[in-house]
C-alpha cells in the first residue's frame, strides 16, 4: 500500500559552481573579470568584464571599461565598449557611453546611449571573441595559482608572502 519513494532532490549543488557572481555594493575592482557564469555587478570596477552567461549591472553600479557576453542587462552606468552575441537590454536608468554591439538591444524608455551601434546577426561573431577571452583570462592554465606558488618556492630571493601579494594585485585590485 505504501511504497518507499526516493526523495527528489531539488538541486544537486555539490558537484556544480556558483552560477552568479556578485560585485556587491561597496565594492571597487580595478582589474578584468572573467566568469564561465553569470555576474552581477552593483559596484564598480575599472576594467573589463568577460563572461559566457550573462551580466547584470544594477542601477548603482559603474563600470569603466569593456563588457563582452552573452546577455546583458544594464540599468547602471557603463564607460566602454558592450559587444553582447545575443540579447542587451538598456533599462531605464542605463547609461552607456561607448558603441555597442548586439545580435537584439532592447533601450527602455528614458535610458541613455552615447556612441555606435550595430544590432543584428553580425552579433554572433563575438561568441568566438568571448570564447578566446575567458580562455586567455588571468586564471588561465598558464598563470594558475600553483604554477606560481611553484616558481615562487624555488626563488630564494623573495617570500612567498610578497610574491602572493604582487600576483594577485597584478589580477584583481580591490578597495
């Protein structure tokens, strides 16, 4: 009469990574960020933003520099170039000083755009352009956390402590 049902699982996330990333409020990146998930950005960062989902930039976010994904949804402020291979959408409260390029832009009323823009099926080039950026990020197998501790063990002129330090302010700046 009664069987012994398995208990469905919801989401598995044991074996699966974060699929956002937040620049919280407060937050100043000096640097380029590369995600293979989506990224939401409510704080600024100088630099460029890099990623194969999607991005989100809240309405009190800033951003100084490039921004090259997928999707994108900006409600805040971006300096830069917005290559985007699918769907942008400028909310109402966007700014966006630089040329933009999307395969669909979508401009809510009252939102501001300052440059170029191209739309339409030339958009999906840029699928490859992101492809090549997160692989040649800074996290690449060639400049990977162990590569460097290893170089950093066999000099005995610096310690490990500094050689830290300058790897990551070289990659990421945070205020």
């Amino acid at each position: 009469m009664f069987k012994n049902k398995p208990t469905p699982t919801v989401n598995d996330t044991s074996q699966k990574h974060p699929s956002l990333n937040v620049i919280s409020e407060g937050t100043k990146i000096k640097g380029t960020i590369t995600s293979q998930d989506d990224i939401r950005i409510v704080g600024e960062i100088d630099g460029e933003a890099i990623c194969k989902g999607k991005i989100i930039v809240g309405p009190s976010a800033k951003l100084d520099g490039n921004l090259t994904s997928v999707d994108a949804d900006i409600a805040g402020r971006v300096e830069g170039t917005i290559k985007v291979s699918n769907k942008l959408t400028l909310k109402e409260t966007a700014y966006v000083g630089g040329d933009v390029y999307a395969k669909v832009l979508v401009v809510e009323e009252k939102a501001t755009l300052n440059g170029n823009c191209k739309t339409g099926s030339d958009a999906n080039n840029y699928k490859s352009e992101i492809d090549e950026k997160i692989k040649s990020g800074p996290f690449d197998k060639k400049d990977s956390l162990s590569d460097k501790s290893n170089k950093d063990s066999d000099s005995s002129s610096s310690s490990s402590k500094d050689s830290d330090k300058s790897f990551y302010s070289d990659k990421i700046k945070v205020k």
